[in-house]
C-alpha cells in the first residue's frame, strides 16, 4: 500500500500538482482491493495520476468513483488509464454528469477493457447526447465482459433505447440491465421487447418509471422470466456436467489403477512362471547327470562281468590242464577231474543264467530310465504349452486393456446396477472356480493312485529281486557244501587207494627186491601229483570263494541300485506332484483373470448400454424441451402480434379522437 502512495504522490509531483489527502488516505488503507473515493472532488491532475496508475496496478479489483464531480476531462483520463487495466472488475461512476465526452470514453473502455464485469453509471447523462451515446452502445454490443450495467436516471430517450436494442441483439454476456427512470416510452420500450428474442443471456431487465404500458411490462417479464428459466437450466447442466467429469476422472483413476494392479500381478507371474523354468531346468540338468551316472555304472557292471568272464574262462583252462594231469596219473583221478568238470560247467551254465538275470534287471532299468526321460520331455512340452498359453493370456490381456482405455470413456452413472452385477457376476466366477477346483483335485487324486499303483508294481518287482537273490545265495551256498562234501569224499579216496597201493607195493617189494627202486620212484611221482593236485583244488576252493565274493558285492551294489533308483522315483514322483501343484495353481490364477477380464467386459458392455440409454433419455429431453421452447416462442410471437395490433387499435383510436375532437376544429392552422 505504501507503494501505491509512493507511486501516486510521484505522479502528481511530475505533473506539477499536490497529492490530495483523501486519496492518500485511502490509497493507505485500501480494504481487499477496493478503493473508495467517492464525495472525494477530484481534480483533473489527479484523475491523470490515478488513471496512469491504475495502467500498471494489479492489485485493485473495485473502483469506486461515486459522485467525485467528475468533469470531461478527468473523466476521460481515468478511463484512459482503466483501458490497459486487466484486474478491475467493478466500477462506479455514480453521479458524476458524464455527458458526450464521456460516453465516448465509456465506449474506447468497453472496446479494450476484458476484466470489468459490473459498471454503475446512475445519475449522468449520457442519452442526452445521441450520438455518444450510439458509439457507447455499439461498444457495449462489442463487449464480451459486462455482465451487470447501471444506466438509471441517465435521461435515455427512445432512440436510445433503440440503439440499446440493437446492441443487446449482438451482445452474449450482460445479464442485469437496469433502466428505470429515463424517457424511454413506448417506442424504446417496444424496441427492447422486439430485441429480447436475440438475446438469451440477460435474465434481469428493469424498465420502471419509463412511462411504458403494462403489456410491454409483462412481456419483458415473460422474456426475463424464460432467459432466467434457460440460466438456470444451463446452470444446472454445467452442474451436472462438472459432476459427470468429476465422476469419469475418477472411474478412470480407479481403471488406471486396476490395469496397474493387473500389470504388476502379471509381472509377478512371469517371474514365478521364470522362476519354475529355471528350476525344471535345473532339476531335468540333475536328472540328466543321474542318468549318465547309471550309464556309466551299467558299463562298469558289464566290464566287471567280462571281466568275470574272462576269469572263468581262465578257470576252465586250469581245471581242463589238471584233468588232462590227473588223467594222465591215474583213470580214478580223470573222472574226478571230469566230475570237477561237469559241475564246473553247471556253475558257469548257472553264472550265465544270473548274467542273464542282471542283464535283464539292466535292460527294465534302462525302460525304466527310458520312461522317465518320455515323462520328463513330457513335462518340457507341458511347460512350452504353458508358456504359450501365459504368452496368449498376456495378448489377450493387453488386447483387453486397450478395449478397456477405450470403453472406459463410454462409462456413465448407474453404479448400483453395476455392483449387483459385479457382484452376480463374482458369485458365478466363484462357482466356476470351486467347480475347477474340484475337477482339478479329482485328477489329481487319479494321478497320485496311477503313481502309486505304479511304486506298488515297483516295490513288488524289487521284492521278487530280492527274493531271487536269496535263492541264488541259498543255491550258491548249497553248491558250495556239495563241493566241499566231494572234495572231502575226494581226499579219502585218494587216501585209501593210496594205502592200498602201499600195501600192494610192499608186498610186491617182498616178493620182489629188485623192483624196489622202481616201485619207490613211481610212488614218489605219485606222491608229487597227488601234492599237485590238491593244491590245485585249494586254488580252485579260493577262486570259488573269490567268485562268490563277487557275487555279495555284485548283490550289494544291486541292492544300492534299487534303493538310489526307488529314491530318485520317490524324488521325481515329489518333483512332478509339486509342478504340477504349481501348474494348477497357475492355471488357477490364469483362469481368474480371464474371468476377471471377462466380469471388467461385462461391467464395460453394461456401463456403455447404459451410457447410450442415458444419451437416448437425454436427446429426448433435449427434444421435448426444444418443443416447449418452440412452443413458448410461437406463444411469444402471438402476444407480439397481438400487442402490435392492439398498440395499432390504440393509436388509430387516439387518432380518431384527436381528429375527431373539438379542440383541433379550434386549433390555429400552422
């Protein structure tokens, strides 16, 4: 506020004048951006001030200017200096005898001015002066700010009031037109009747003390009245169309909002969906390794059983040389040796049977192994069928998103009808859903027992195994109490025919002393084969004894099979419970968002048919109310006509009366 002084004392002193001090004054106060100088007698200098001032303020918002003894020149410099003012929006220049000078000023100021929205001129006398004030009204019909204009006691005739008219037809923003006590009539007020039709913004239009008849009065009236009913009515429809906008920003808000949820739900599918591909991934890796590990224990067997091959047949050799030995000592020791034979023979007949067991166990592990590689290429397809499913989800989800910004604009009111049917519509996606639920429980109950008849199967087979490898431990063990039974038989034998030979060569000694040194010498050879022989049989005892190790370790190692081999079925029958555990529920989650997408479809549908009953009911309000509209119009023009004609009956009445009376035969002709 200082500086409004500062500035208006500077002003006056570069125009050679003393500020006043009731400016001064309330240039100091200067309440919410009003200043009051009216009853002030402003002189012309400090109009120039004031009106050079207000061209740059920015902080007055009224100017009140009421009976301040104005003249022309003071007047028209302030309203010079109002012109550039864009933050004025009330002026009063009450009582201030403003005549052509500033009618004209009035008219440059409502050319430029775009802020003043309400101007009091009460008490001048503009109209007196008919061609300033004709400029006044063509700037007045120019102007698109006014909206409240005060023009009583303004000595208006009715050609002015016609050009009133002429600027009300062009005018679109006056609302309140205040005309009482002027000299408009009845021509001035017809003027302004036939100018309201035009004109559907000014609701307020007082013509008291005008001496205009009481029909013009009320069809001003009616105009005002149906002008005020079509405000109201624009009111309201901006009303409601504030509160329509209010309520689409925040269903799009709200939309936004769940397409986000949506994208971030999404997001975290495709990253558990990238979590469990890495760890199948990972798990087929490991399975794979086991896989190879069994390959290369299977080749480890088979060098092992060649091997043992390969020691049997050495075996052979041995037991063909020592018979062959024996036979060649004596005809009883050739048919142990081929005794011997024959059983070692029937030992390798039976190795071969066990081989061939193994290698038939070897061949059911490696169908099974086979099996469960098929499973696993089988659950990679089921995987890549998933991805793509989860790949046309996300199109159809971005294909449903993009319906969904689109239909979005279309959504109108009606949210009661909209949450009974969100509601319908979620109670049937929950029974769809349990419904999946239960199909999906049910196979999987078929699943789990298909898997466990198949462990059943499994067990049974490693238990007949089992069983057969107790059989061959109990043959094996029966075989080696025959052998050692007939090695003993072997050794009294030998003994005996030993003895006996004894016996006879001694007697052969007695008989004979000359083949003495024969007979000591053969049993001497005797006596080094038989020494030979048996310690071939020991050896032949340890290599048995070798072999039936073998087999234990070849049992154990069998054993240890079959119990990694039912630990990796139990691990893989855990493995694929859990994926598809995990499957399920994200076809689970799946299926809930293509119903949720389907129930948004359905809600969107509904809201657009709604929106288009809404328009339809709309229109057709609009066209009933141009009907009354029209109606009211045709109404209108037929009071006009009717008025017209009454107005006409009128004045041919008071003509006739005036002709007809007797002042005029007593009249002076002029």
């Amino acid at each position: 506020m200082e500086e409004l002084r500062r500035s208006y004392s500077r002003l006056c002193k570069e125009s050679g004048a003393e500020p006043q001090e009731g400016v001064l004054q309330q240039l100091h106060e200067l309440p919410r951006g009003r200043l009051d100088l009216a009853t002030q007698s402003l002189t012309v200098d400090t109009c120039r001030a004031l009106g050079k001032l207000l061209q740059k303020e920015a902080l007055l918002t009224q100017l009140v200017l009421s009976d301040c003894m104005l003249s022309e020149e003071g007047a028209t410099l302030l309203l010079q200096g109002l012109c550039t003012n864009t933050t004025v929006r009330f002026l009063d220049l009450k009582g201030n005898n403003l005549r052509a000078a500033g009618a004209e000023a009035l008219g440059k100021l409502l050319r430029q001015s775009k802020s003043i929205q309400s101007l009091t001129l009460e008490w001048n006398n503009l109209g007196t002066w008919e061609d300033a004030f004709a400029t006044f009204c063509r700037a007045l019909a120019s102007n698109g700010s006014l909206q409240q204009l005060d023009l009583r006691n303004n000595q208006i005739s009715h050609k002015g009031a016609e050009e009133l008219a002429l600027a009300l037809k062009s005018n679109a923003s006056l609302q309140q037109l205040d005309l009482r006590w002027n000299n408009i009539g009845l021509l001035g007020g017809r003027a302004l009747v036939n100018c309201l039709p035009s004109n559907r913004t000014l609701w307020r239009l007082e013509l008291a003390g005008n001496s205009v008849p009481g029909d013009i009065l009320r069809a001003v009236e009616q105009a005002m009245d149906h002008n005020q009913d079509r405000q109201t009515t624009f009111r309201e429809n901006q009303a409601r169309a504030h509160v329509l906008s209010k309520e689409m920003r925040h269903l799009r808000e709200e939309k936004s909002k769940q397409f986000l949820d949506l994208m971030e739900t999404i997001d975290k599918q495709r990253e558990e969906m990238a979590r469990s591909s890495r760890a199948s991934a990972a798990r087929v890796g490991q399975l794979q390794e086991a896989l190879n590990e069994r390959h290369s224990i299977i080749n480890a067997l088979k060098a092992k059983l060649q091997m043992a091959e390969a020691t049997l047949a050495l075996s052979e050799q041995k037991a063909q040389d020592l018979g062959e030995l024996l036979a060649t000592a004596e005809q009883e020791q050739r048919s142990l040796v081929q005794r011997q034979a024959k059983e070692h023979r029937l030992e390798q007949q039976e190795a071969a049977e066990r081989e061939s067991k193994l290698l038939r166990d070897l061949s059911a592990a490696n169908e099974k192994n086979l099996l469960l590689q098929s499973q696993v290429d089988e659950l990679e397809r089921k995987v890549k069928s998933l991805q793509e499913q989860l790949f046309l989800t996300r199109q159809e989800l971005t294909n449903t998103s993009a319906e969904l910004k689109m239909r979005a604009v279309q959504a109108e009111e009606r949210l009661d009808l909209e949450k009974k049917r969100s509601r319908q519509s979620l109670e049937d996606s929950e029974q769809l859903r349990f419904k999946e639920v239960e199909h999906m429980t049910r196979h999987l109950e078929e699943s789990e027992k298909a898997m466990q008849e198949r462990v059943q199967r499994l067990e049974a087979a490693r238990l007949s195994l089992e069983e057969e490898l107790s059989r061959v431990k109990a043959v094996a063990l029966n075989e080696r109490g025959q052998a050692e039974e007939e090695l003993i038989k072997a050794k009294n034998q030998v003994r005996l025919e030993e003895q006996q030979r004894l016996a006879h060569l001694e007697e052969k000694l007695r008989l004979l002393a000359q083949a003495r040194d024969e007979a000591q010498s053969t049993c001497l050879q005797q006596k080094q084969t038989v020494a030979d022989a048996q310690a071939r049989a020991s050896q032949l005892g340890q290599q048995v004894e070798g072999l039936r190790r073998r087999l234990k370790e070849l049992q154990q190692e069998l054993s240890n099979k079959d119990q990694e081999r039912v630990a990796e079925v139990t691990r893989v029958r855990v493995e694929l419970q859990e994926q598809n555990g995990r499957l399920q529920a994200e076809l689970t989650a799946q299926e809930a968002l293509k119903e949720k997408a389907a129930a948004l479809e359905r809600q969107l549908k509904v809201m657009a048919s709604d929106h288009r009953e809404a328009l339809l009911d709309r229109e057709s309000e609009n066209a009933c109310l141009r009907e009354k509209l029209r109606l009211k119009e045709a109404e209108i023009t037929r009071i006009r006509d009717e008025e017209a004609q009454r107005a006409s009956f009128l004045q041919n009445a008071v003509l006739a009366y005036v002709q007809g009376s007797p002042l005029r035969a007593l009249s002076p002709q002029k």
